[in-house]
C-alpha cells in the first residue's frame, strides 16, 4: 500500500471530490442530500473552506481518496467556537485507516485554530463512523429520531462530541 498524504484541498481536487460524495449521495444516507451534485454546486460548497474551516484531502499514489473538513456548526455568534465535521473514504479505499488519518488531522487543525467543541451528526446505521468517532475520543451526547427521509424510509441522526 502507498503512503497516504493529507494536504489541504485544491481546486483541482473537486472532480475526485465529487465523485467520492456522489457515490455517498446514491448509496447510503451518510449525506442527506437526494440528488447527485454537479461540479458547479460543489464549486461553490468548495468556496466555504478557508484557513479558519480547513477542508482536507487524503491522497495515495496522485488519487484523492478521501477527504474531510469542518464548519460552523451555526450561524449564531455564540456557537463560533464549535464546528461541526464531515469525513469520506472512497467506497474502494475504506477500512484503510484513511478516515482515520484524516479526522486525527482535522482535529489537530481544530484545537491550532483554538475551537472547543468538534460535533458530528452520524446516520443512525453507520457503525463504522460511530467507531471512528469514538476511538478518537468523540462521545455520544443524543439522538433526532427521524429527520430525514431517504431511501423510502426515516433516518435518525446521532450526534456526537470532542471536546478539544
């Protein structure tokens, strides 16, 4: 296996980008998005990241393979020291460590950057994120049963926390 690097994205990353997300739109409800994107949306998602809100990429052997970022977690100024995070692995490249070595070096942006709570809201059913989740220390903190629809039933979202 090559050696896995993860550098802040480009944006000549977004067609792998995309392609990774796109994958997760249709197959799971890890996102609650229920139509592909297109490059023009994702362009624009892309423009939300910045030093302050780091979208990061892991890459093996020239092929992004994963990526992962944060960002507020809302608008209100008095949640401006939490953010919330977002981690995928291409379908082909998981059970790597590659969500792993991703979410460590978000992390470690978070608390450079001094924030003092990371969120992470995880489709109930995603066993192997809640796993990630809480081998780095993220704990369970509740549940919003039902707020999505997606593939012709509700979905539950648990949400989990790191305090930094």
């Amino acid at each position: 296996m090559s050696k896995i690097v993860i550098r802040d994205a480009e944006p000549n990353d977004l067609p792998a980008l995309l392609a990774i997300y796109n994958y997760s739109v249709r197959s799971s409800a890890a996102t609650f998005d229920l139509q592909e994107q297109t490059l023009q949306q994702r362009q624009a998602w892309f423009a939300k990241y910045n030093e302050n809100y780091p979208l990061l990429v892991a890459e093996e052997a020239g092929a992004i393979v994963g990526y992962a970022c944060f960002g507020k977690y809302r608008d209100k100024p008095a949640y401006q020291q939490t953010v919330e995070s977002s981690v995928y692995v291409d379908h082909r490249h998981q059970g790597k460590g590659i969500g792993k070595q991703l979410m460590q070096r978000l992390i470690e942006r978070a608390k450079q950057l001094q924030y003092h709570v990371m969120i992470a809201g995880i489709t109930k059913g995603n066993e192997s994120s809640v796993v990630l989740h809480e081998r780095l220390g993220f704990q369970y903190v509740g549940v919003f049963r039902e707020v999505g629809f997606k593939f012709g039933q509700y979905q539950d979202v648990e949400f989990y926390q790191l305090f930094l």
